[in-house]
C-alpha cells in the first residue's frame, strides 16, 4: 500500500504545483524511488485514459472514500502495469471493480478503433519534446558557498562551463555535460534537461537547490533587506523559503505558513539542510493569521505563492493536459482574491510579490486587477524586470507591468508574478526602491537585474569531492 500512497501524494503535489515528478519522488522518503518514478510517470502517461475508464466505470461514485488520484494509480497498475502486487483493502477494493472496468477499456478500444493499450494514448506532439524542453536549473545556496565554486566543483566533475548565457536561445542549445550561468538570475546554473543532480554530493549537502527559474522569480523580484521581517504565506515545499533566506544572508525573521503537517516537516528538513536559520514554521492557514497581531508588526515584505490550477508546470512526461473546469478556476480565482487582499492589511506592508504557477488570466492579471480596485490607491504595481520578455496580459491598464514565464518563450515553467508597493496617503510611499534594491541594484521599477558575481575565491564551506 505504501507504494500507491506515496504515488498518489506525488500526484496531489503536482497538481497543487509543489514541483516536478523528480524532486517530488525523492523528497517522498519511499525507499525505493525508482520504482515510485516508474509507477507515478506511466499513471500520468495513461492520465486521460484513467480518467474515462473512472467515469465510465461510475468508479468514484460507487466508492466514495476513493480519491482520484490513488484512484488512477490503482486502475492503472490492474490494468496496464504489473496487476496490483500489493496494495492491502484497496487492492481489494479495486479487484472487486475489475470486471467493469476491463468490459470499459474495451468498450474504449472498440471505439477507437485500436487493439493495444498503447494506442489509446494521444500522439506526443513532434515540435514540442526539444524546443519547449525546461533546462534543468540549479540554484546556489549562498547561505553555504558561492556561485565561483560551485562552478569549480562542477568542473572538476567533468563538466564544461560556458560562461553566462547571453540569449535564452544558448540555454536551449545546451547538451551533454557544458552547463552556463543564466542571463538573467545571478546565482543559478543552467544545465541541458536530462541532467540529474539528486544524488550530487553538492545537493544533499544543501549547497544546490534544484529549482525551476521562474521559481526563483518570486524572491528575486522581492527582495527584503537584510535585516527585514518576511512573510512567505503559503510556504511548502520551501525552495522560496530558502531563497528569501539566502538574499537576507540569514539577518532578519521568516515566518512561513502552510496547512499540511508532512509538507511542513518535509520543509524543516529542507531549510535545516540549506543552512536556514531565523524562520519559524506555523502549521496554520495564512487567511486565520491577524495582522494586527504585534509578532508580524515589522513584516514590511510577503511572498504570496497561493493554491492554484498548477496549469503552468511541465512535468517531462508526455500527457494530454486536462484544462480546469471554469468552477474550478472560479473557486480558485475566489480564494486568490482574498488570500491577497488579507496579505494586503498588514500594516507595515511596503512590498509584496503574488505569483502562480498557473496559465489562466482569472486565477493571475483578474486576481491582481481585482485586489487593486478593492484597495484603491493604498497600492500600486511596479514595472519590474523590464528586460524580461514575456509581460501580463492586457487584461487591465498597467497589467504589463506583471512578469509571464513559459516553456515556449523563456524556457521556464508556466508562471505569473504582479510585484506590488504601497503607496497610499499617509504613508512612506516609495517612489523608487526600497533600500535593499538601491544598495543591491537588481530588479525595481525601471531597474535591470544585477550583473553577473565577478570571479572571486571565498572561503565559505568549500565542498570537496
């Protein structure tokens, strides 16, 4: 049974847009990750198919306890895989719909005309595996080591190092072992897709962090000083976390909210690995927390990453994507609204950055366009990253000032980040950036990212083969 429950909460994290098959696989603890990978890609190869053989087999309405998606693990390994190995009451369960649901699948065949299982699925799309393939993107820890090297070490590993990219178009070209600095984050390393770090000596020591570039967008386009308070509202799985850790250099106070116990540990063990210090973990949902409270009295910055479709994520695994349903984008679009505009009634609030993994305009430019209205002139958008070349969508007046990401344009993840500022009467409204942006020039209104670390040797944790 463990297998199909670690399957299925693999399958919950990426649908909820907690990361790729990989990195949610191995931060599982199942022990025998491989086949955990196998069995989570060929369910999510099969999605569609699973999904009309659960419909037409009224399965989900006759067990109503069943979840959907250990639902689709357990139809696929009785039907397609190696036939329900283990499994316990669910087995069981499963076994006692069998007949209906190979009398479905081959209903299905008959009505497409196919004899294999194979045939079924829909044909992966020619253009898409190579020039939309996502780079496999490492961020330094600069809470433990320094971008100069990690670049050593990589090069000792065999690894040719490039230099920094100057085109999105060098980062597709990469193949084998060269890897290059990216052109627009300073501290992350860009490898050709297939690399596979999770075993390197430089990740399970906390020194890498394996994250998705528009991931990084968030706490980049943020920002905080060293020294500042910081709200990360929806935290888990922590890659963010620790991000906002690495630009405070550890000097100020992290306070990261999320819901679900085990993401929540998971995350403590990811951050204690990092090097983080100066957070505190709540088990608590964001919207119960009172701004007025006088622990959040200094927060002048949140990141505010919410529950959203995850329409943006590629998971390197050919499937046909089911688009969301327009209730559901309207509950989640509902949700959104609010989460922000609480975030919004902290009282010291001077900055905060919303961003989704999400496609769709109603859960991204509709949210944020909705919220400012509500708040009048309390806040204002800032046209950050000006050189970044995917903007919002015209949804509204000054929605080009919010950042797009995309696997076609910017190689990335599907992403969406809106930076807002106060600026309302009777507050420090800040016509340029705040101190941290001056002091470290990177990504404020008007402003470009930083330049690229120059070359230098620091003796911050070297890590030695």
């Amino acid at each position: 049974m463990a297998l199909y429950s670690a399957a299925a909460a693999v399958l919950e994290g990426l649908e909820r847009g907690d990361g790729g098959i990989k990195s949610l696989v191995y931060n599982s603890r199942f022990p025998h990750v491989r086949q955990l990978y196998a069995l989570v890609s060929e369910t999510l190869r099969y999605s569609s198919v699973l999904e009309k053989l659960l419909a037409g087999a009224a399965l989900l309405r006759a067990e109503k306890k069943l979840p959907l998606p250990l639902a689709k693990v357990l139809v696929y390994d009785l039907l397609f895989g190696k036939g329900l190995k283990c499994g316990g009451r669910w087995k069981a369960l499963a076994r006692r719909h069998r007949a209906r649901l190979e009398a479905e699948l081959a209903r299905l065949k008959v009505q497409q005309k196919v004899s294999r299982n194979e045939d079924l699925l829909a044909p992966v799309q020619a253009a898409c595996p190579r020039a939309c393939q996502v780079p496999r993107y490492v961020r330094v820890n600069t809470l433990k080591t320094c971008v100069d090297d990690a670049i050593d070490f990589f090069k000792r590993q065999g690894y040719s190092y490039l230099g920094k990219a100057a085109s999105v178009e060098e980062l597709r070209a990469l193949s084998g072992k060269k890897f290059l600095l990216d052109l627009h984050l300073p501290e992350l390393l860009v490898f050709p897709p297939e690399t596979d770090f999770h075993d390197n000596l430089l990740y399970t020591s906390g020194h890498i962090i394996l994250q998705d570039k528009a991931s990084c967008l968030p706490a980049f386009l943020l920002s905080p000083a060293a020294g500042s308070h910081v709200i990360d509202a929806c935290a888990a799985p922590g890659n963010k976390t620790s991000h906002l850790a690495a630009i405070l250099k550890n000097k100020g106070q992290i306070f990261a909210f999320d819901v679900d116990t085990k993401r929540l540990a998971t995350m403590n063990t990811m951050l204690m690995r990092a090097g983080v210090t100066g957070f505190q973990l709540a088990q608590k949902d964001f919207l119960t927390v009172d701004p007025r409270d006088p622990k959040y009295s200094k927060v002048t910055y949140i990141l505010l990453d919410p529950s959203c479709s995850g329409s943006g994520m590629v998971n390197r695994v050919p499937r046909e994507e089911a688009a969301p349903s327009a209730e559901r984008l309207q509950a989640l679009a509902g949700f959104q609204r609010k989460v922000l505009s609480h975030a919004l009634s902290f009282p010291a609030l001077q900055r905060l950055v919303y961003s989704t993994c999400s496609l769709h305009r109603e859960e991204n430019e509709d949210v944020v366009h909705a919220v400012l209205q509500e708040w009048g002139s309390a806040f204002r958008l800032v046209n950050a990253f000006p050189s970044w070349p995917c903007r919002g969508l015209a949804a509204f007046s000054g929605a080009e000032s919010c950042l797009r990401a995309s696997p076609a344009d910017t190689l990335t993840h599907g992403f969406f980040v809106a930076v807002l500022e106060r600026h309302g009467e009777g507050t420090a409204a800040p016509s340029s950036l705040p101190a941290a942006a001056e002091e470290n020039p990177q990504h404020g209104e008007g402003m470009e990212p930083r330049a690229a670390p120059k070359r230098r040797k620091r003796k911050k944790q070297r890590v030695k083969e």
